[in-house]
C-alpha cells in the first residue's frame, strides 16, 4: 500500500472529505513525527510502535574497494521499535484471529 | 534539551491546527489512518510513504538462541517482523537538512 492508496481508502469511508483534505491529513501526522524526530523527540503510537533516534559518533571508515581510508562524519538515525499488540497481531495463528468474535459469541448463547 | 514523548494526543492537536476540522473528527481520522496502516501491514502487505519510510513485513525463520541470563540455548521459534526504513528526505530532516523534495 503506498500513500495515495491509504488516502483513497480513507476518503472512500469519509464521502463528505475531499480527498485533497485526507492527503493533507496524512502528510501532517507524518510531517508531525518527522519535526519532532528532527527536535529529538520520540514518538509513542500504542498499538503501533515507537519511533526515536540514535546518535552516530564519526568515525573513520574505508572503501571496501580500495580500501582507501575516508572520514565519515556524526550523525542522527531515526530508529523504530514494533509494538508489542502489533508484535502478537503478526504473530497470530490464522485460526486463533477467526476464534476471536465467535468465541463471544458462543459465551452468550451458553 | 528537554526531550519529550510525542504521543496520539499530539498527532490528532497537530491534525487539528491545520486542516478545518472539529478535535473528535480530527482524532477520528488519526486513529483510522493508524488502523488502515496496521490493518494493511497485519495482512503482510507492505505499506510505503513517500518522503516518510517504509513499513515493511519480514518473515524470520527458526534459529538458536541462547538465554543471556542462564547461557542455556533456546530455539528461537519462526515469526513475521515489521521493520521501518526511512526514506532519504526523513534522514536529511532530522539531520537538520533541507532536502528539494520537501518545498512549503
């Protein structure tokens, strides 16, 4: 799925938003995570995950190829961890996801 | 610097301030933004946002682990992953760069 089918998708289920309002929706999370990544800032979505950044000391690395040395320079990695929910919904056997509603439904009727 | 945690509270603010919406349908649209990503992502498809990053689905296969504490070893049983890969422009962004991509 990239961007322009994620804001189709929402735009359908929200007949009354033009679609150019879902993009700018969609853009202003995203715009949001990146300025306070850029701030050093973490961003916690429970459910989802957690997006933070690392910091790169410089260091002195080498062509490969040559094995010429070259200075690479200090930097900041964004760095992102899965969250637990979305670690167990991966990881879920197909069964147990379909046992789900129907198993409140048989608590019911019982 | 004072770091802080940004949070779903700050997303649907963020939404808020910029498009016309009321603050209920502004989380409303959030919180379906987020489960549509998920949802898409719990089925193994890949979810790409140009100038943001890629969600991606990795597949592990078994292999043997060890207990850090104990040191006995432990088989570490198959399962499916998600991994993030930036894109460029977020690199440079936080790098404090400014990329041609990204005009406004």
């Amino acid at each position: 799925m990239i961007k322009s089918e994620l804001v189709l998708k929402i735009a359908e289920q929200n007949p009354h938003l033009y679609q150019r309002d879902v993009e700018n929706i969609v853009n202003s999370i995203l715009n949001e995570i990146t300025s306070a990544l850029a701030n050093g800032d973490r961003v916690e979505l429970r459910g989802f995950g957690a997006f933070s950044t690392k910091k790169r000391e410089p260091r002195i690395g080498r062509n490969p190829r040559t094995g010429e040395q070259v200075d690479i320079t200090g930097k900041v990695v964004p760095s992102f961890k899965q969250s637990k929910d979305m670690k167990a919904r991966l990881n879920m056997e197909p069964e147990k996801v379909q046992k789900k509603t129907p198993s409140k439904e048989r608590a019911k009727s019982a | 610097m004072s770091s802080r945690t940004i949070t779903r509270a700050d997303l649907y603010e963020a939404v808020y301030a910029r498009v016309g919406l009321s603050r209920t349908e502004s989380a409303a649209l959030v919180e379906l933004i987020i489960k549509e990503i998920c949802d898409a992502l719990a089925t193994g498809e890949t979810v790409k946002l140009s100038s943001f990053g890629s969600f991606i689905i990795r597949s592990k296969t078994e292999r043997m682990g060890r207990n850090p504490k104990t040191g006995v070893e432990a088989p570490i049983t198959p399962r499916r992953v998600m991994v993030f890969k930036p894109s460029n422009v977020l690199k440079a962004r936080i790098n404090g760069l400014t990329v041609e991509d990204e005009e406004e």
